[in-house]
C-alpha cells in the first residue's frame, strides 16, 4: 500500500536509534509525513494514511520496529 504515497515511506536503518532523532530524519527526509512516537504497549488505529510514521518504541526510547508509512 505505501507504493501509492509519495516520497521515501520506510527507514530500516532507524531501528536502534533514539525515537526523537529518529523522527528529526523522517521528517526531513520525507516532508509530505507527520511522525508520531508510539510506546510498543499502546494500542493504533488500522487506517492506513500517507501522511503518518508510528515510531514505535520500548520503555527507553529506542526505536524497535521499522518505521513506515502507515
């Protein structure tokens, strides 16, 4: 589905680093995206949208998944 959404949609060479520095090059990287940092506990919504990036988190801030457009 991100292959219908413009710009860079998935950054795998974020996991591992900081949520905020990690949101700092998502958003310059890709302008058309809102990031939003997501605790790997908390519950999302389904809707697929081009304009969001969930980072998701552990309890310290670093990110564990591969942030992508969703």
């Amino acid at each position: 589905m991100a292959s219908i959404c413009k710009g860079k949609s998935s950054w795998p060479e974020l996991v591992g680093t900081r949520a905020q520095d990690a949101a700092a090059i998502i958003e310059r990287e890709n302008s058309l995206v809102t990031t939003i940092i997501m605790y790997d506990t908390c519950p999302a919504t389904l809707d697929f949208r081009c304009d969001r990036v969930r980072i998701w988190v552990d309890c310290s801030g670093t990110v564990i998944q591969v942030p992508v457009i969703t």
